[in-house]
C-alpha cells in the first residue's frame, strides 16, 4: 500500500492571474512509516494535502492511493454541540451506523492513551488546545484510514505543549502503525517524528532534496542532519 | 444569568417607575391623561378577568402564528439554501413581504377572511416569519468552503453534510430568529385585533382608549409586556435546553 503522487502541477486563480503553486512534485507515502514534507511556510505544502484528500484535482500529475486516507487538519475541526466521544466516532457514524455502538466502546477504551479520560462526554469548547488536537487525532484514528494525513496538526498550539505532543504522536504512530504525512515547516518536528523528509522549495514549490533520519539517538547527527536542512531551506537548493 | 447582572435591567426599571409617578402625579395631576404607575396596577387588578378573558385570544393568535411562521420559514430557508435559482427567485419577494406596513395589509386580511382568528394569525406570521428565515439562511450556510471538503473527505455525502453539519450549524442562528419573532408576536396579534376584532387585547384597548379610560390602557399595555415577556422566557428556556454545549462558550474562554 501506498500513496504515490507523479509530476503534480497545480496553479490558482487570483485576480485574473495564475498562480503556479506545485511545480511538479513527485513522491511516494509508503505503508506504516512516517513522511514528512518540510517547506517555508505558504509554499503549497497544504494545496498538495488537499489533492491527495481530493478536496479538488491536480491541473496535471497523477495522485493514487492504494488504501483509505484519513485527515488532521491545523484546526481541530471538533463539531461544538457534539461531545468528544461523538466526535471522534463520527467517521465511523457516517460510514456504517450498526458499527457505531461498538467504535464508541473502543473510542472510550483509547481514551486515557490520548489523555482524555473522563472527558468522553465534554464538549469541545470545555477542552484545552492540546487536547482538542488530540481528539481530532483520536478520530483521525477512528477513521480507520491506512494513511494519516497531518497538515500542521501542532501548528496552533504553544512551544512547550507542542513538544510534548510530538512526542506523544511518535508514541502513536508507533503503536498503530498508520502510513503518516506529516506536513510541517518546523524542522525539529520532522527530525523528531518522520523516517523520510522531503524539503519543498518556495513557492511554486518543488522537491529539492530528501532526507532520512537513522538514528535519533545520536545528538551529533541529529544536529548535522539539521544544519544540513537548514542550509537546503534557506538556499533553496 | 448572576444576581449582579440582574441588579441593572431592575434598577432600570426603578428609575424609569419613579420618574413615570413624579411626572404623573406632580406634573399631570390627571388621570385621564396620565395615570400614575399605582393607578395603572390597580385598574390591572380591578380588571383582571377582563384581561384575562382577551388575552386567552391574543396568546391563542400569537402562539399559532408564532409555530406557522416557524414551518413557513423553515420551508423557505430549506429550499433557498437547497438551490440559488430559488433563492434568487424568493429573496426579493420576501423582502419586499416586509416593506408594505402591516397596518396596511392588515384591513385587506380582514375584508378577505372576516373578524375570527385567521386573519389576525396572518398578522403575526408575516411579522415573525422573515427574521426567523433570514437566520436559518444564514446557518443553513454558515459553514465555509474548507469545512465542508474536510467532512466530505471524511466521506459524508449531500445529505450526511445537510443532517450532521449544516442543520445543526443553523440552531443557534434559528434561535436568535425566533427569539426576535417572539418579542414581536404578541404585537403582531394586537395590531390584527385593532383593526377589527370580536376579541382580544386588541380590541379592549380600542375600546378602552374610546372611553378614555386611560388606566385601562395602560393596564392593557402591561398585560402584553408581560405575555410578551412570557413567550420570549420561553423560547430562551427552549434555547438553553437545545443548545447546551453553548454555556461553556461563555465561561472561561
């Protein structure tokens, strides 16, 4: 299983002119690793999201996925008359309502791993930041899907709480083992969390160079493999 | 709502009371131009079934024009926010629904369906319909374009994004409608039975005001502030019930 995207052109139309957004990106998500796509902010990393969400379609390229993609958004996208455990079981609701009963059991039962027990019937509004994102991942989960989509899910969030939640979904992913993109601008973030990283340019945004992570205990190499992004980033090349 | 926030609206009405009996009572110094605040509770008391026996009428007229006029702009606000070629076709119509005064069509409603209720309950459906469809238009399309693709990435169809998303969306904006129309409703009832009535409010204040018992007047007055009051508490009761995610929005955040 993976996702595979081919040569993906894709401009917009703002006052009457055209924006090239993605110039020819090419890239593939595989099963059960974690992907992350590095750029400047306003690079076009979450136009490429949306088309593979299909939100709308490329001008040219291909976007295929062979399995169930899910979607995490920076805002939480929690429904504020629903409680969170409604919530979360939303996706199961609308895909299959006889399954429902038993996702609530097992929404319920992952409660304190997302660090939301005792708060299966609150709504949203009664939750912290953190844990609003955290929901939206828990029915990212429940979504079932075999690819997680993660647009700057701690973009909205303060330093501290979103180093703690990195570490968190490194623990998550591991456990469940989704296929994970992981959009991000922040370069600590991709470090941290993914197994590949590819660097987008500025807009309109190309691959320009890709990275893997080995060994995340050695703080040298770490630091090394960060300059060396840094670099890529600043340079665009 | 906190005992300290209740403190202003009773000091208000205070202030306005007293200044009211000072200017009766030290000014006027005649009833039947302007009875003081104490005169206008007696004659409320004195009249009391009097009241009571016309107001069953006017709440009857109220109340009934108040739930058509929430099927009616339901019905519309459905189909408007269902196609824009509706609501192209509608909107300008409806708008201009609320342009000709009521007190004009009000007397047409009676040459055409007589002095019983239902002209009187057209009255308030036309007043309390167009605030309530306006809003539950607006909720029905509140949600924007980017939550809408997320849902539907999550698979809802048409119908799944109308019932989980926009229907629910459009509740608190179909309450402020129908918080307006209530304020509105129990006039809107009067107005019909002033113009030609065998019952009602309406009716005791024309004939009051014709013998120019003023305290009756005034008394009458009363009587629709409070039903008015009455049915407005009530929907906000029916507000708190069906929205209750609402009250922590307020607190803390």
């Amino acid at each position: 299983m993976e996702i595979t995207i081919s040569q993906v052109y894709k401009s917009f139309l703002l006052y009457g002119q055209r924006i090239p957004v993605l110039d020819g990106i090419s890239l593939s998500v595989p099963q059960g690793r974690c992907t992350a796509l590095l750029g400047p902010s306003g690079c076009g990393k979450s136009t490429l999201l949306s088309l593979i969400a299909g939100f709308y379609p490329p001008d040219s390229g291909s976007i295929t996925s062979s399995g169930k993609v899910s979607l995490c958004m920076q805002k939480d996208m929690l429904l504020p008359w629903r409680d969170l455990l409604s919530n979360v079981c939303l996706p199961v609701e609308v895909s299959d309502r006889n399954a429902l009963p038993e996702a609530r059991e097992r929404a319920a039962s992952y409660l304190p791993l997302f660090g939301l027990e005792g708060f299966a019937h609150s709504y949203p509004s009664q939750l912290s930041g953190g844990m609003s994102q955290r929901a939206a991942l828990l029915r990212t989960l429940m979504a079932d899907g075999d690819f997680w989509l993660l647009d700057e899910p701690f973009a909205k969030l303060d330093a501290l709480t979103r180093e703690e939640m990195q570490s968190w979904l490194l623990s998550i992913i591991r456990r469940f083992r989704p296929g994970v993109l992981l959009i991000t601008h922040d370069i600590d973030e991709a470090i941290k969390l993914a197994d590949h990283i590819y660097v987008l340019s500025r807009r309109p945004a190309s691959l320009i160079a890709d990275f893997t992570p080995s060994d995340h205990s050695d703080a040298a190499a770490i630091s090394r493999l960060k300059q060396e992004i840094h670099h890529c980033l600043s340079t665009g090349a | 709502m906190p005992k300290k926030d209740l403190l202003y609206p009773i000091a208000g009405i205070i202030i306005f009371l007293l200044i009211w009996q000072l200017v009766a009572s030290l000014l006027i110094q005649r009833e039947w131009l302007l009875p003081t605040p104490g005169a206008v509770v007696v004659a409320f008391a004195e009249n009391l079934p009097l009241i009571w026996h016309h107001s069953l009428y006017t709440i009857l007229e109220a109340v009934l024009g108040m739930i058509m006029a929430v099927v009616v702009s339901l019905g519309f606000a459905l189909l408007m926010a269902l196609s824009p070629a509706i609501k192209k076709t509608l909107y300008p119509l409806l708008l201009g629904s609320q342009m000709v005064p009521i007190i004009v069509l009000a007397p047409l409603f009676i040459i055409w369906f007589g002095y019983g209720t239902l002209p009187k309950v057209l009255v308030v459906i036309l007043i309390c319909f167009f605030p309530m469809t306006i809003n539950i238009l607006a909720g029905l399309n509140a949600a924007d374009k980017e939550t809408l693709a997320f849902y539907r990435s999550m698979g809802m169809n048409d119908r799944q994004l109308f019932r989980l998303i926009r229907l629910p969306l459009a509740l608190p904006h179909f309450f402020s409608g129908l918080r307006i129309s209530a304020v509105y409703s129990v006039m809107g009832a009067v107005i019909g039975e002033w113009l030609g009535a065998q019952a009602g409010l309406g009716l005791m204040l024309i004939r009051a005001q014709n013998s120019f018992n003023l305290p009756l007047v005034f008394a009458a007055i009363l009587a629709i502030i409070i039903w008015s009051a009455l049915i407005f508490g009530l929907v906000k009761i029916a507000e708190k019930h069906c929205l209750k995610w609402r009250k922590y929005l307020t607190e803390d955040k």
